[in-house]
C-alpha cells in the first residue's frame, strides 16, 4: 500500500469548508488504485488550523497515475479558496505495519 499525505494550513474554524471541497471532487473516487481518503483536523488551540489530508493507493504507480491524470489538473486548476493559506506540504509513505480490533 502506498500512502500519502498533504498537509494544508488553513484560516481558523474553516475545516468543514475544506471538507466540504473535497466532498465535491468526484475524480479520485474513480481513480484506477484508489483506496481511500481521509481529512485529518489537528486539535489544538492555534490561530491557524492545520489539516492532514491522507490518500491510500494499491501502489506507487497508481498515485503517480492520479497525478498525471486530466482529472488532477482538474481539481487543482484555478485559484484557490482563500481560507487556504499557501502551498500543502505532500509527504510519502508505505505501510509498515496495521494493527486492527
């Protein structure tokens, strides 16, 4: 499994708007290795809210394929909300280890 990150800071209090963007981009869902995404909202008392947006892949190549795609370039085109502010920070991972009930 291939697992990325993209950390976004964004104005305070504007986490559900954030959410409320991805729950509009249709794309990924139908991404061939597309598993999963989740919005992660850091709790903590700051004047800027932090969110970690985490997407699952079957593998590297399908992630690399997401980003190449029309689909991508759609969903990151034009400007924007001014509730983000500045550039995410993507991180990589695989999976080492999954300990589930």
């Amino acid at each position: 499994m291939y697992i990325t990150t993209n950390g976004i800071r964004i104005s305070k209090g504007t986490s559900p708007q954030l959410v409320q963007l991805f729950q509009t981009q249709e794309g990924i869902k139908k991404q061939p290795g597309f598993l999963n995404l989740e919005i992660w909202t850091q709790l903590q008392d700051d004047p800027e809210d932090f969110c970690l947006v985490v997407t699952q892949w079957k593998s590297k190549e399908h992630y690399d394929n997401w980003i190449a795609s029309d689909a991508f370039k759609r969903s990151h085109s034009g400007t924007h909300p001014t509730y983000i502010l500045g550039p995410g920070v993507t991180n990589h991972y695989k999976l080492g280890l999954a300990v589930s009930l």
